[in-house]
C-alpha cells in the first residue's frame, strides 16, 4: 500500500507549522527536502548570524525528528 503523496512547499509548510508549535525557533531558517531514492528527508540552512542564535540546533534536531515522522506517512509528489 502506497502512502499519500505531499509536494515539497506542503511538506515544508508541514514542517514549519510543527516547529512554531513544538520549538522557540530563530527566523531565518531555510528548509528544504532532499530526495534519495524512494525516501526523502529534510534540510536546513541559515546564514551564519541565524545559525548563531539561541535555539538553531535545537531546531535542525527537531527538523529531522520531524522529518522522519512525516516521512512515514508520506511520500514527495513528483
């Protein structure tokens, strides 16, 4: 049985709304979703003064938490 499928911009909206529900993060932070094979996870980015604030790894950490939940449930349109 397939999962549903998501695009990315619905998978990172996903993301981000459980991150400002879940964790005190810094703006700035760009996600993104890299594709390998039939999974996918996500990525983050900042520049070095958003990388430098108070809560930035706590965030990543989260992301991937969040990530891999999501990734069970589904799959990257395209």
């Amino acid at each position: 049985m397939s999962k549903p499928t998501r695009t990315e911009a619905e998978l990172v909206a996903m993301a981000r709304a459980e991150l400002k529900a879940h964790a005190d993060c810094p703006d700035g932070i760009v996600i993104s979703v890299l594709r390998s094979g039939d999974s996918w996870e996500f990525r983050a980015a900042a520049d070095e003064a958003t990388a430098a604030r108070p809560g930035y790894p706590e965030c990543v950490a989260m992301l991937v938490q969040i990530g891999d939940h999501l990734g069970k449930q589904y799959d990257v349109k395209g």
